[in-house]
C-alpha cells in the first residue's frame, strides 16, 4: 500500500492545522509540499526519541506542543525576497514619508510596519530608502514582524548573501554594506532603525500594536482562501493610520479593489487608502475586473480607445529592464508573434518597422569596423530606448498619460516587438476594463520572455478574478520560480 494514500487524511489535518495557524491555504502551496514539510518533520522528531513512532503518533505530539507546530511552520515558510524587490513601493514611500512629515507637527516619527518581513530585506530597504532620501532616522521607526524565529534570527544578525541582492543597481550595497568573507554585512546605522519582534498576522493585537501611517503586507494575501484574506484585511485595516498607505504585492491589487480599497493611484507601487466619502465618484470601481498596474495611475474619467500598440508607463517605474539588455536583442526577435506585421520590414528611414528585422549591412571584409565602432553601432539602440522610455516615464508622472502612451508607441513602430511593451499593452488594457484584449496582450509577452515575472503575476491575479484559481495558482507557481531569475 501507499504510505502517502493511507495517510491522506492525516495530512489533511495537518493541512487545517497550518490554516488555523497561519492562515495557509494549502492549494496555494501545493499538498505535495505541505505533505513533504510533514514528512521531514515527522522524521526529525522520531530521530530524536520515538523511532518506531507513526505518523498518527507524530500528529498526537505536535498537538501538545506548540514547539513541534512552530518547527512545522518554519519547514513550510520559505523566505523569498531580496533587497529593494518591487522598488517603486519604497519610491512612492520616499515621497509621501516626506508629505506626511510636511504635515504633521514636529516630534512625531513616522511609524511602518513591514509584515510578514521574513529575513530583514524589506524593512531594511524602507529604512534606508528614507536615510537616503534625508530623513532622519529620528523621525521613523519601523517594526518589522514575521511569523517565523528562523527568519527573525537571519534578519537581526544582517549578513547577507548574493541572493539578496537581484538586478544591476548595487549603488545601496557600496553605500551600507560592508564585504566580509561570508557576504555583505548591514551597516549598524541602518540595523539599529529597524525593531523585529515575532507576529501572526491571523492573531494581530491591533490594541498593543497602535496604528501605522504604512503598512507593508506584500506577496502574502495569496496563499490564503478567500475566508483567510477577509481575515488577514481586517487585521491590517485594524492598524492602519486614518490616512495610512497599505502596500501589497502586484498580484493582490484585484483583491484589495474588490474589498473596497483605494488606490492610491501611484502607477506600480501597488498602493491603497481607505475610500473616503469625498471620493464617492470612485465607489463601484473596485469591484471592476482590474489586475493591472496601470489601473492604479487612472482616474475615473474615461480611458481613449486603446491604439493596437499603446503602452502605458508611469515614473518613478521599475521597467522590467529592456535598456539594460544585450543591445541586440530587440533586432534579433522573431517576427512570428501572432498578429505581428511582418512585410515592409523597412520604413522611410531604414529603420526596421515593429513586428520586422532589419538586414544586417554587409561590411566589406578589409575596412571592417574598430571594436569601438561595433561598440558605438550596439549600444546606439539601447541609448535611444532608454531616452525615450525615460520620457515617457516624466510625462505619465506628469499625469499626460496619452502623450506618453504616443512615446511608447512611436517607438514601438521602430523597434521590433518586446515582451515588457507587450506587458505594458496588457496593463493599460487592464485598466481600461478590456480583460479580453489585456489576457492577449500578457500572453504575447510570455510568447517572448516565458519568464517574464510581472506578465505572470498580472496574468494570473486577472484569472483569479474570473474565477479560474487553479490557472491562476499555477501562474502565480511560475511567477515565484521567475522572480529574481537572471533575464536574458
């Protein structure tokens, strides 16, 4: 017989024991993973004593011990971050850290919460984002709270491994890190700003806690059921400020609209408000098919008719980083992409038409190009889309979204297709409450990066909206193996 099968329902306990715990669906994580968390366990604790023991035997003991459930719940917990991950929430925070400091009367430090805050990369990044930004240390505090000991314990020793640090942009480590030779180890300066202590987010003692002008809850909501996100909202609505922001991951967006949330509308930073009565022209919007980011920079009034490729992009925007890739990457696309034109590769101006890609010159073998020519000619595509992507970046800040939804497609029409535009189609679709046209639009980027992690999250929250949790889940299982994965 099948040990596994004729366990089945002891796992299912175990699994009910986690969700009352924790809050844990186990459909978000897998009941393969929950039954292999359970396995270790059961094994660790029989190596220590009972070797002969069942796993029903397992079971009875963790029920009188909560050690043995905490020690459960460290197997399941498996940190997932790195430092400065979804750098627009700490951009935005900067911003309105220094709005709310303008008003409010000297002596009276901002309070941030960072939930759960696994190893310290969070809330170490909020606190440094603010030094940085020349706020005093004096004038915030930040909590940081988790669920797990282990990760508690990783985050106040503050020695950091590469894994933390993702992405190109290391500016922060040479600043507040020190190399040693078992990683990159935190300033003091920036540890002794942050305060850890242990939380569950399913038993918050709002009373004792008091309220925080911010809340960051991100990348959690969704490995809870519908029951247990209700819950979780309650609780973090409970210690939010009156006029508090509340941070979550890209993928929760829909979730926190279809609860009556506001957004904060801060394209990217996947910020949200409690709705107040002046804001009744907005009551109903929440509740609209919306996972995209862009939906977060929109007013209520109307979106323009989407162009076949108009893209929408909002400063300050953590671009999945097309500008930072190999210059030829872009020319070297396959034009196969469904609906993608591919005759007349070549416009007015010699420059390859989107959808096409442009002849490579020949060069006559004696008269061949110094390295610094190959050099000049390559990078000339990655300068200019960096030019034109950062204006379109200052004039969707500047709230003249159509003009820098032109940019974007100005230079869609020179350049051939890419998956980040693709992304961004789907977002401004999102928005404009063409899930239709918006589900097409995040799938052509996948066509071209099966990796990209944003498409997938977006994807996926818009599924779970429609009601398909298992596609949704299975996006979301794709979206975490991609997440800090180098892109080509």
């Amino acid at each position: 017989m099948n040990a596994h099968y004729d366990n089945a329902p002891l796992y299912r306990r175990f699994a009910e024991l986690l969700h009352r715990t924790m809050g844990l669906d186990a459909a978000s994580l897998g009941h393969h993973a929950i039954e292999r968390a359970v396995d270790q366990r059961a094994a660790a604790w029989r190596a220590e004593g009972p070797a002969g023991a069942t796993l029903a035997d397992y079971w009875d003991a963790a029920q009188a011990s909560p050690a043995m459930v905490q020690a459960l719940i460290e197997t399941v917990v498996v940190p997932e971050t790195w430092f400065y991950r979804d750098a627009d929430a700490f951009n935005a925070l900067v911003r309105l850290a220094h709005e709310r400091l303008h008003e409010r009367a000297a002596g009276l430090p901002l309070r941030i919460l960072s939930l759960p805050c696994s190893s310290g990369e969070e809330p170490y990044t909020i606190a440094m984002s603010l030094l940085d930004a020349g706020i005093d240390a004096a004038r915030f505090r930040v909590d940081a709270m988790d669920i797990s000991e282990r990760s508690l314990a990783l985050a106040q020793r503050a020695l950091y491994g590469r894994n933390s640090f993702r992405g190109n942009a290391f500016g922060f480590r040479d600043a507040h890190f020190t190399r040693t030779e078992d990683g990159w180890r935190l300033a003091p300066r920036i540890v002794d700003t942050v305060r850890f202590s242990r939380a569950n987010l399913m038993q918050l003692d709002a009373a004792a806690l008091g309220v925080y002008d911010f809340v960051f809850c991100r990348n959690v909501l969704i490995y809870f059921d519908r029951e247990t996100q209700q819950t979780a909202l309650h609780a973090l609505n409970s210690v939010l400020a009156e006029n508090g922001t509340l941070f979550v991951g890209p993928a929760e967006t829909g979730l926190l609209m279809r609860h009556g949330m506001q957004s904060a509308r801060i394209p990217l930073a996947f910020a949200f408000r409690r709705p107040a009565p002046a804001d009744a022209p907005w009551n109903g919007w929440h509740t609209a098919p919306l996972a995209g980011a862009a939906a977060l920079a929109m007013t209520h009034s109307p979106v323009p008719a989407l162009a076949p490729a108009l893209a929408f992009a909002a400063e300050p925007f953590a671009w999945p980083d097309p500008v930072a890739r190999a210059a030829l990457d872009e020319v070297t696309r396959s034009a196969s992409l469904e609906g993608a034109p591919q005759p007349n590769l070549l416009n007015n101006n010699g420059i390859a038409r989107h959808g096409g890609t442009p002849p490579i010159p020949a060069v006559p073998a004696h008269n061949s190009p110094s390295p610094q020519t190959n050099a000049s000619l390559l990078n000339a595509p990655t300068i200019a889309a960096r030019d034109t992507l950062q204006a379109a970046h200052a004039l969707a800040d500047a709230g003249r979204l159509t003009e820098a939804a032109a940019a974007i497609n100005a230079y869609l029409e020179q350049h051939a297709p890419h998956a980040d535009a693709f992304y961004l189609l789907g977002v401004l679709a999102d928005a404009n409450g063409d899930t239709h046209l918006a589900r097409g639009q995040y799938r052509k980027a996948l066509y071209l990066e099966p990796q990209h992690a944003e498409a997938l999250a977006h994807l996926a929250a818009l599924l779970e909206l429609e009601g398909d949790r298992d596609g949704a889940r299975r996006l979301m299982e794709r979206a975490a193996r991609a997440q800090g994965a180098p892109r080509d």
